[in-house]
C-alpha cells in the first residue's frame, strides 16, 4: 500500500479519528495521484481504500466514495460506516462499472489512444474530508463484440417460426470480420446459424454504406411441432474467430394443442337402429403452419363409426370440416362412444358423444303390418257382402202378363 504524505486538504477531525495512512489501490495495485490508471470500457474497476483507527467510541459517521466525471450518468459508488474502534484497520470495497460506451463517439479517429477522464476517491469523517484525484485512460479491447438486444416473444406454439430480431455492435478497437449469430435451444436440440457480415469498430461514412459498428437481422427458430409444453432457455451467441458474446432469456412452448380448436356440430342423438345419423368436427389451425390432424374412434361394440377423412391437412389460418357417420347395430338403449383428435403424435382433444337407440328394425314395419291388417279386413268385409248380394234370389211377380 502506497502512503499519501502530501493530502490536497488536511482535516483536524480525519487526524483525530484515523491515521494519515490512508491507502488506495485500484484493480488490486497501489496508486499515487501521479499514475494514469489504464482501465477497459465495459468492465468493473475494482477500488480499495484501506485504513486505522485511532479513536475508539466515535458516532461521527465515516464515509468513503468513488466516482468517475465526465460522462453523461453518474459513475460512483460509497460504503458508510458509523463506528470505529480504535486501533482496529479497515478496508472498504467499491466498484465502478465502466460503460461500455464511455469512450465518445466524436474520437472515432483516435480509438488507440483511449480518452482520459478523472477518477475521485473521497474520505469523509465528520465535517471534514480528504479527496485524491488519478487520472484514468478508457481504451477498448481489440476484439469485442456485444449483443445489443435479442428480442422475441414470450410464448411459440409447437409447429411454428419463432422470429428473433438481434443487434450486435462492434465494441472493440478493430474490425470483427465474418461475425455470425447463432440462434439456439439447446433442450430441443434447434439451432440456426446466420452470417452478419464484417462490422466496423465505428460508422466509416454516410447513411448509405452500409458500413457500420451495428448491424440488425431477424432469426427465425422453427420449433418442432412434437415439442412439448414447457418453459425453455433461448441462447442468442454472437462470435467471430477472435471473441463471442451470449445472452439468454426464457420462452415459453406451447404444445401443439395450443394452436388447435376443434369444435363439434353436437355431442348427442336419438335414432332408431340401423339408421345412420352423422356429426361434423370442425379443425381450425390456429398457427403459422400447415398442420396433418388424425380423427380415431374408440371401438365399441354397440355402434359401428366412420370418419370420411381421418387425416385431415388444415392450412395456417384455416379451418375444415370433418363428418363422422354412426350407426346402431344394437337394439334400444343409450350408448357412448368417442373420437380422438391428434396433431404431431399429440392428442389435441377428445370428443365424446352420446347415441340414444329407441327401438329395433322391426319396429320400423309396424305401420306396414297394421295396414296390411286393416285391408285385409275390409277385403273380409266386402267379400262377405259380395257373397251375400250374389246367393239373393229375385221375388216372383204377383201379376202375368197374357200375350194372347
């Protein structure tokens, strides 16, 4: 640790409480006020201010700070301390995130040389205080590469293109030639690779180059429509052969239910046995894909049922209809029976229907045998009359006529 023997501002307090051994270092190094301290834009400055108390018992309030001027946003960082003890040493920890934009843009000509700012370290006790100044030189790395923003939806349904707009800039002191972005969910085995191109360590021209430190594209993901369900990572990697940036956020998958509704004409009926009576299942696909929907009946033994399209293609944005015939084969009673909607080897939804049967394939001739009775009586009935009108024998007239 380096001692301070010269301070900017002596304090009669400070001299009471601590010793004028106050040391500094900064990124694990021990500085004077006549160092420039080389520090790298985007990292922590790690900062260290060590030193002894020489009264105990003290209430003043004890404050160390540190803060960078000259950028646009506050820079700083500050540890409080109420109570000392006498003899004891103490070390406090700050930490200053360096922006990765520090360095301006308008020095563009002047990237290897770095820009200065001033670094203050300041040492309150009571009223009085003691500040040291260095002198700090912000430089960049020469390759770095920083993903400034990938941006997607929250949720996907299975079976559709989850689009992914991502941002690179070029935050390093040279050129990132053949810079790529990869697209990737490692738990469903996806991955997209696309080529950004070469990007510049800052804007070389005119809205027309296309020459520049950011460059912008969209990835689309093609989640398979067998995903299932569920909360997955999504990690956007930038890198080229000399450096690479990740980020990750989660997206949640829909199964491919999610992007179905299947609705049905009815769910009940009352025939009589041996006639056919029909239900219509309507398929919307709600996704961005075609999606290939098979209708199954569960068997049963009671109603015999068929489906005049079992696999069905449904177009992105559409729907269709499907029409599913049953048929009694047993006499009256009330029997069930459904029909199983599936998508990617994924049900999409169970129908249930209910057929009512209120009689058998004799009754259905009833009519016909009681007409058939009705007219045999009334051909009995005139035949009877017929009979009777034929076997009546004309009366003799009471009065001859002479023909002489």
């Amino acid at each position: 640790m380096t001692v301070f023997a010269v301070l900017l501002m002596a304090s009669a307090v400070s001299a009471v409480l601590v010793d004028n051994d106050i040391s500094i270092k900064v990124d694990g190094t021990s500085v004077t006020s006549n160092d420039t301290i080389g520090v790298i834009a985007g990292e922590t400055l790690p900062i260290d201010v060590a030193y002894t108390a020489v009264r105990s018992n003290v209430k003043a309030q004890v404050e160390v700070s540190a803060w960078i001027s000259g950028y646009r946003n506050d820079i700083q960082d500050s540890v409080k301390r109420l109570d000392i003890i006498d003899g004891s040493l103490y070390t406090e920890h700050l930490s200053l995130a360096i922006p990765s934009d520090l360095k301006a843009e308008e020095d563009e000509d002047s990237l290897d040389e770095g820009r200065e700012y001033t670094l203050y370290v300041r040492f309150e006790a009571g009223n009085d205080y003691q500040e040291f100044h260095y002198t700090l030189r912000v430089q960049r790395n020469n390759f770095n590469v920083e993903v400034l923003s990938a941006e997607a939806p929250t949720s996907v349904t299975a079976g559709s293109n989850l689009p992914v707009n991502v941002v690179i800039k070029n935050r390093g002191m040279h050129e990132l030639e053949d810079a790529y972005v990869t697209v990737k969910i490692s738990e469903l085995g996806i991955s997209k690779n696309v080529y950004f191109g070469d990007v510049t360590p800052s804007d070389e021209c005119d809205d027309d180059c296309e020459q520049r430190d950011a460059v912008e594209k969209t990835v689309n993901l093609a989640i398979p429509g067998n995903a299932k369900a569920g909360t997955y990572k999504l990690e956007v990697v930038a890198y080229n052969d000399d450096t690479s940036r990740s980020v990750s956020k989660n997206i949640i998958v829909a199964g491919a239910e999610e992007g179905s509704v299947v609705l049905t004409s009815m769910t009940g009926t009352t025939v009589k046995a041996g006639e056919e009576s029909s239900f219509n299942v309507i398929l919307v696909n709600s996704g961005d894909k075609v999606k290939v929907y098979n209708l199954v009946p569960e068997e049963t033994a009671n109603l015999r049922i068929s489906v005049d399209e079992s696999i069905a293609a449904v177009s992105a944005g559409s729907s269709k209809t499907v029409k599913i015939t049953v048929t009694p084969v047993s006499k009256e009673g009330t029997y069930n029976f459904a029909v199983n909607v599936m998508s990617d080897n994924q049900l999409v939804k169970r129908l249930a229907y209910t057929v009512n049967v209120e009689g058998t394939t004799l009754n259905v001739a009833n009519p016909i045998v009681i007409l058939t009775v009705v007219l045999a009586i009334i051909f009995l009935v005139l035949l009877v009359v017929l009979i009777v009108l034929l076997t009546r024998k004309p009366e003799a007239s009471q009065e001859e006529t002479s023909y002489y």
